[in-house]
C-alpha cells in the first residue's frame, strides 16, 4: 500500500512539472509583456509613466533574461512559496491572493461532499427502480442540470433568491468580514453563504455521476453472482448491500476524478456571476489585464488542485479495492 | 398424361415425372420467415439504422438537430428583422404576442400597435396594447434588407411585421434590437462553433490516438502524460486564459476561428483515449494479424481495417462532447472573452442579461438559453442513441 501510494505520487510530479511548464507558455504567449501595455495605457491617459520604477520591476523578475531562465525562477519560486508579482495590484501574488485559496478549496471540497450525498442514494433508486415514474422524473431532472449552463442556473437563482427570500445571495460572507481574520462569526457567515455556490456548482456535477452510477449499478444488478444470491434467498435489500453497492462504490470514488475538472471550471464561472470571494472573479480580472503572473498561479493552483484531487481518489480507491494496489504496478 | 401417371413406363423409356409450372424460389421458404432473415442479411449500417430508429427520443432529437442546422443555411431569410437594426424608440420593448382572433372575428395571426409612455417613477418605458389597432403579420414578404451570408443582397423574409408597423415577438433589447431575430443569426455562430471544434478534435483525437495506440512505444508515452496534463487542467479557466490571449485587434471572424481552434485543440484528449484504447484491442485480433501478414503497411491497417470497427462509438462519442463545445462558448462570451460583438451568438446575446435588475426588468432577454438547453438536451439524447446503436449485436 505505501509503495502504491509512493509510486503514484511520484508520477505526479511529472504530471505537475508538464502542467508548469504548459502555464509558463501560456504567460509568455501574449504579444509584449505587462509593462508595455501598462506604459501605452498610462501614455494614453497622459501620465507620465514611472520608467525607473518599471525598467527595476523588470530587471527584478528577469525579463530581460532568456525565457528558459524565467521559467526556471518563476517554478522555483513557486516551490518555495513564492508566486510571483501582480503588476497590476503592485503586491507579490501570495498578498494580492490571501484567502481566497482557501475559500476556493473550502467551496470545492463542500460541493464534492453535497455532490456526493446527492447523486448516491438517486443513483441507487434510479438503478434499482429502473423505467419506474421516479425513474424518469429524476433522469429528466438532471438531464436539466447538464443542460442549464451554470452562470445561468446562479443568475436565475439570485433573482428568485431577491424576490422570493429578500436575500441577496451574492458573495460568500458578509461584507464586514472581508478583510476580517478568522473568526466564528465570519465562519457562520460564510456558511450561510456558501450553500447556494454550492448547489449551483453541484448540479451539473451531481446529475453527471448519477447517469454514470445508474448506469454502471444497473451492469452489476445483471450480473450472475447477484441472480445467485437472489435464487438462493437473500433478502433483495441484503443482496443489493452486499454486492452490487460494494462494486458501484468503487466507480463512486474514482468517478471524482473525471467530475473534477468540470466541478472546477463551474466553480469559477459561478464565482464570477455570484462574486465570490474565490478564485475565479481575479482570474478573470488578472487575464482581461494580462497580469500573466497572477493568472498563471491561479491556473497553476487549479490544475494543482484537479491533480490533488484525483490523486486522494485514487488512494482512496486502493484502499477499496486491492486489485488495484496490486494490479498498479504491471498494468501502468 | 394424366392417365398414365402410375403407370409404369415402358421398358427403356424414361420415368415420366411431375414439374409445376408455378414459379419457383428455393429461397422462398426462408425470406418469407421474415424478420429473422431481414436482421441475417442486413448490412451493419442498417442494423445500426434499425437499432436508432427504435431509439425514439434520439431519432426525434436528431430530427429537431437537422432542423436547427437548417435554419443556419438561411438565417437572414427566416429573422424578421435583421440581427442590427436599431428601432432606437421602442427599446426594451416585451414580447408581443401574437393573436388570431380579433373582437370574435379570425383575421389570421396579427398583433396589436402599442402606445409608448414612460413612467416618471421608475423611467421605464411601458407598453400598453392599442385594441384597435390591428396589425397582421406579413409572410413571404419584403422587409428590412440584408446580405445573404454577408454576399447577396436581399430583403425577403419568411415572416415581417404590418407596413409601417413592428412585431418583436420576443421583445427588443437595449437598443432596442429584435430578440427574436438575433436569436436565430446567433444560432449560426453557436452551432457551427460545437460542429468545427468536434471536427478538429475528431481528428486530433484520430490520428494523435491512432498513432499512440498502433505504434505503442515512447509516442504513446509521450502522449499518454500530454493528455494527462491536458485533463487535469479545468478546462473553462484553460479557455479563459487562451481565449483572453486573442488579440483584441483581431478581426470578429478571426476570433471566430481562434475559439473554434482553442475549443477544438484543448478537447481531443477524451476522443484520442478512446481510439488509443479501441486501437490497443483491435491490434490482437486475428483478422488485423491476416492483414499484417499478407504485408499492408500500418496505415492501411489503420485505416481500412481497424477504423469502421469503431468509428460508429466515434461517432457517438464525438456527439456527445459538442454540448460542452457549446457551454463552453457561450460561458466565455457571457464572461466577455470569448467571440465579441459585431458577431452575435447565444453566449453574447446572454451578456445583456448579466445582471439581476436586468433579469428582473427584462425577463425576455434571457430568451437565447432556451434554444441552448433545447440544443444540449437534443445532442445527448442523440449521443445516447447512437451509442446504443453503435454496437447493434448486443
């Protein structure tokens, strides 16, 4: 188990090395750098841009060196826990960033969760109540939740949320708390925020995982070892515990890995819609200015996160089932 | 003759023997045991067929498919109006309905003129009906010209509003443009974007996949950690950086074709998967082996053995990945980096609903997401039965 555990988490790091590499190009991509976009801007506007304080911001993250060398420093530092410089808010990108790494990994982590106590127990009555009205019902209610995008599913909440309730469900906490330190209060207004991010981004995530559960519960049900237990008088509930569940458990945990990415993507297009506190409404701020560093960490720290994520699901999934630990290292 | 039957012939002479004159089929007996024979003798491809049509819900939904991609041939002719004209005084104007029945008597499906006040509390334009002024819709006519595809002139419409009259079934946005006619010029950017980028990553996913599932070795490698690296990148955010990274100089077609390229380029991966994996159990049949043995080289086998054994769940697969083609673009325009305006698809006409006042205001600008669930339900529907269909000997 440990060696499995070992050996996955050192392919990681190729994976994770790729990943940097893939999101360096994607800074450098753009035609110019900061500075010359914020110099024609300030020119455009007639100030006079400070040219000593740019040409040393420059010289400081090297980009009068060779690109290979920038991206050596620019990993190294994030090794280190150094992400770089925001130029548009002046401050290092850790400053600028501050809890919303968190809030991002909070909000992800709840979503999962939810997702999970949702798509379960649906699945398993979607599989073991196959062609019946719920059935139906419940396959056309998430065939909805796919269908909706998610920006429209939080637009459409807030309005109902503003009319219905009187509560504007924007944001994740209560503005007095933004620049608080953590505290039990600012805890509970989070909490009291965070359900509808949470249920917006789950949607689409739950509805996906429970076709895929349904589908893969109804393979098992067919089986011949379930026509046995059944023939040879196992209570239906005790044969449906026992076995088919067992197996569907297994797809249950890796399944995260492939709802992840998306759960992700979902997570940050609601956040803007809804302004949260997260990740997602600065991503898009640092990339319509091209502060290429601070959009590169968080590309960086959401592909970390996806990468995070599976690997837990994969160990988790040893942990279940030791065909896989001890499969793994012939078959990879 | 018949008087001679059973008796015996003469010595030497042949035995006289009964022949009908009916026709005869030695076949008959079992293309007659119908069905059973029509499923043994079919092609694949209409088993396949069958095995679709049976799929209701997806052969409907393929049906509804066709027909939107249709209507992308001649947008401008069935738009009421065109997708730029500004009627700067009835901006935010709401649907109209249409009626067919006036003081009792049927006229046929018109609406009524409206009178425009503002209202000095809240300075929003309302709009009540003039209940005599009739005003019937005009079909086959001619109305507000356009450039067919941007290159022939025209001006005849399937539908126009009466003379001198408006018909915004729909209602108007804030310059006061028809929802309803931008909605369907937004269907030919939104729909030919999830078309062409599956159609790059279908080949993408082809020939990168083919080749690592064929050749094995350090390109499958090489390929095998690439697409790792790609999935475990959230897409949305990945096409949010590559998208913002366009320049803004470009001209709208140009951001057209670098959308449909950044959809297209980061989405291979699942479909390359799924050829390297099919690849990988089609390599140790027997028949693959005849033909390696009789020495055609590997891009035949490719392409002529290996191939049609799976391009059907190809298909399928490729189908269902356009919905996420599609959300994807309308996420990025609605966030604002993705296609701009001059260009109108479902994801731009969304933005001018992007606030809660708005939705509050102007319910009926939220219109354009209707045709996009319609359309992403349709695709999954169809995707699911071509995937049942895909395999017809199950």
């Amino acid at each position: 188990m440990i060696r499995y555990i070992f050996m996955r988490v050192l392919t990681m790091i190729p994976t994770l090395v790729l990943i940097s590499i893939l999101v360096f190009l994607i800074i450098e991509l753009p035609p110019g750098d900061f500075f010359e976009s914020h110099i024609a801007e300030l020119q455009a506007l007639g100030e006079d841009a400070d040219l000593a304080e740019i040409e040393m911001l420059r010289e400081r993250y090297g980009f009068d060196q060779p690109q290979v060398i920038r991206y050596l420093n620019w990993a190294g530092g994030m090794l280190t826990g150094d992400f770089g410089y925001s130029f548009e808010y002046r401050l290092p990108v850790n400053e600028v960033v501050g809890d919303r790494l968190w809030l991002t990994i909070v909000l992800s982590v709840l979503t999962i969760l939810f997702t999970w106590a949702l798509a379960f127990p649906i699945g398993i009555y979607s599989a073991t109540h196959q062609y019946s009205w719920g059935d139906y019902g419940l396959t056309f209610l998430g065939l909805i939740g796919i269908a909706v995008p998610n920006f429209m599913l939080a637009l459409v909440m807030m309005y109902f949320a503003n009319t219905w309730f009187g509560i504007s469900i924007g944001n994740l906490m209560d503005r007095q708390y933004l620049n608080e330190p953590l505290s039990w209060e600012k805890v509970q207004s989070i909490l009291s925020h965070i359900w509808i991010p949470v249920v917006i981004i789950g949607m689409a995530g739950t509805a996906g995982m429970v076709r895929r559960l349904r589908a893969n519960l109804l393979d098992e049900l067919d089986k011949q070892y379930v026509v046995t237990a059944k023939a040879k008088g196992l209570h239906p509930k005790k044969v449906l515990r026992k076995y088919p569940l067992r197996m569907a458990l297994n797809f249950f945990v890796s399944d995260i890995g492939s709802i992840l990415p998306a759960m992700i993507s979902g997570a940050e297009v609601t956040a803007i819609v809804l302004s949260l506190e997260t990740t997602g409404p600065m991503l898009i701020r640092a990339l319509q200015s091209q502060d290429m560093y601070l959009a590169g960490s968080f590309l960086m720290f959401l592909a970390f996160l996806t990468v995070i994520g599976v690997l837990i699901s994969d160990i988790a999934l040893a942990f279940l089932d030791p065909r896989i630990r001890l499969g793994a290292g012939s078959s990879k | 003759m018949s008087n001679t039957q059973n008796a015996l012939p003469e010595p030497g002479a042949p035995m006289g023997h009964f022949v009908s004159d009916l026709p005869f089929d030695p076949n008959e007996g079992e293309a007659q045991n119908s069905a059973q024979a029509r499923f043994a003798q079919a092609s694949q491809r209409q088993l396949m067929w069958w095995q679709f049509r049976k799929h209701k819900v997806a052969y409907w939904c393929g049906v509804f498919l066709f027909l939107m991609y249709a209507t992308v041939f001649i947008s401008e002719f069935l738009a009421p109006y065109h997708q730029d004209t500004r009627n700067s005084d009835v901006i935010y104007s709401p649907p109209q309905p249409v009626h067919l029945f006036h003081e009792g008597a049927f006229i046929g499906p018109f609406v009524y003129g409206r009178d425009q006040t503002l209202d000095m509390e809240t300075l929003r334009r309302v709009y009540t009906d003039d209940l005599t002024d009739v005003q019937p819709l005009r079909f086959f006519c001619q109305g507000d010209s356009y450039d067919f595809w941007g290159v022939i002139p025209g001006n005849f419409h399937l539908m126009c509003p009466a003379k001198g009259g408006e018909a915004f079934l729909l209602g108007t946005d804030r310059l006061g443009r028809d929802v309803l006619s931008r909605t369907i010029y937004g269907a030919r950017i939104s729909l030919t974007i999830g078309i062409l980028g599956v159609t790059l990553s279908f080949v993408l996913g082809i020939v990168i996949g083919g080749l690592a599932g064929y050749h094995g070795g350090w390109f499958d490698a090489v390929t095998q950690r690439v697409i790792e690296v790609l999935q475990s990148i959230p897409s949305i955010p990945l096409w949010m950086a590559l998208a913002a990274i366009i320049p803004v100089t470009w001209s709208p077609i140009l951001v057209y074709i670098g959308i449909t390229v950044i959809l297209g380029m980061l989405d291979w991966t699942g479909l390359a998967r799924a050829v390297r994996s099919k690849l990988l159990s089609l390599r140790e049949e027997d028949y693959v082996l005849a033909a390696r043995l009789m020495g055609a080289k590997s891009g035949r086998i490719i392409g002529r053995h290996m191939v049609p054994g799976f391009m059907s769940h190809l298909i399928a697969t490729a189908t269902l990945t356009i919905p996420a083609m599609i959300l994807g673009e309308t996420a990025l325009s609605f966030l604002g980096i993705g296609l701009r305006a001059p260009i109108s698809s479902w994801g731009i006409l969304l933005t001018e609903a992007r606030s809660v006042n708005i939705i509050a205001l102007y319910p009926w600008l939220l219109f354009p997401v209707v045709p996009v669930i319609l359309v992403i339900l349709a695709f999954n529907f169809l995707g699911d039965g071509l995937r049942d269909a895909a395999d017809p000997y199950k």
